[in-house]
C-alpha cells in the first residue's frame, strides 16, 4: 500500500524525511518568445515531442500545428506561459516555459530567461529571426513581432544513432524544404541516446 510504501521510505532515509512526487499525465508544451521592457510576447507554442520510456523520455524535437487543434487548450497554455514570465519578473530578455497540459489544466515544469532547445532554428526555418528582434530591442528600434500563422506546419526532429559506431553521413541526406545540421563530425563515435546531449544533429 502507499502507507508502507511511506513508511518504508521513511524508514530508509536519514534524516526520516520524505519526498512524495505527483504524478500528471499529459502532453508537454513549450511557450517560446521574448520580452520587450515588461511585456511577453510569445513567439510560438511548440508540441515536445520524446523517444518514449525505452530512452527514459528524451526530448526528440519539437511540432507547431496551425491552426491550434483545440483554441481553448492553446490560451490555457499561453496564458499559465505569460504569467510565468510576468511572476518572475523577466524583462528585455528571450524566454522558454515548459508546460504539461493536463486534464485541460496547465501545470508549469520550467521557466527561463533561454530559448528551449533550437527553437531559435525552428522559429527561423518559419521565418521569424529571433535574434534581430533582440538587436532592435537592445539599440531601441521599433520591433514589429510577427507570429506563425502564414505556415500550416513546422516540426524540428533531433538526429540519434540506433546502434555504436562511427558516423558517417556526408551527402547521405534528402534536404529538400528542410534544414539539416550536425553536432557531430564524420568520424566521430555514435551510439544510443542516454540523454539529449547524445544528439549527433537535427533536422
């Protein structure tokens, strides 16, 4: 039962304490964008996406659907984004919150004053250079901040080995209306994800 479950824990810890975690289920969200003086401006809202429990849920990417499947869902989320950045006071700066929407409730993971993982690339891909936003910002230019809605769809995927080896990929990859870059050098050895920094690129 829980009870002995608490009990044996509590048992086994040194200082008799013990840390209970919630279980959400869900699906995992990232709200990107950039504060301008005091006002957050979201950029986008990216679906993450994972290699499932046989990789422990690493991250492999990122999907951005327009329209938004559901409208309801996509405020409850930009809103729970905004207020993390209003509440921890985050001005003139980029910003990232990971969100898990569950039970159409908007449960915040992390809050930062970064881009998520190559977001800044997806955003690009889709037209918006995040970067010149913030020079313009940083030299008081006016900044006219565009959002995603001239595309219907944009995914960015990370690159993993499936197997130890040597990699070797030099002109093995189709590029057509897509964007490939590499973390790793030809040459240099590959195996199994155990982690996001096990990336040997993205797409």
């Amino acid at each position: 039962s829980v009870l002995n479950q608490f009990l044996h824990a509590k048992g086994a810890s040194k200082n008799h304490k013990v840390v209970a975690e919630k279980y959400y289920d869900g699906s995992e969200y990232s709200v990107d964008g950039i504060v301008i003086d005091d006002t957050p401006i979201v950029l986008s809202i990216a679906k993450k996406n994972n290699l499932g429990k046989n990789f422990n849920f690493i991250m492999s990417g990122f999907s951005v659907d327009f329209p938004f499947k559901n409208e309801k869902e996509r405020c409850v989320i930009e809103k729970a984004g905004i207020e993390s950045v209003i509440s921890l006071g985050i001005s003139n700066s980029f910003f990232s919150v990971d969100i898990l929407l569950s039970d159409s409730k908007a449960v915040v993971l992390e809050c930062g004053v970064l881009l998520d993982c190559k977001v800044d690339r997806l955003l690009y891909f889709a037209g918006i250079d995040v970067y010149s936003f913030f020079v313009r910002m940083a030299t008081k230019l006016p900044v006219i901040t565009p959002r995603l809605s001239n595309i219907s769809s944009v995914a960015l995927s990370f690159i993993f080995s499936n197997k130890k080896g040597v990699l070797i990929h030099k002109n093995k990859f189709n590029t057509e209306n897509s964007v490939l870059e590499w973390e790793r050098n030809e040459g240099d050895t590959i195996h199994p994800p155990k982690s996001i920094s096990d990336t040997i690129g993205w797409v």
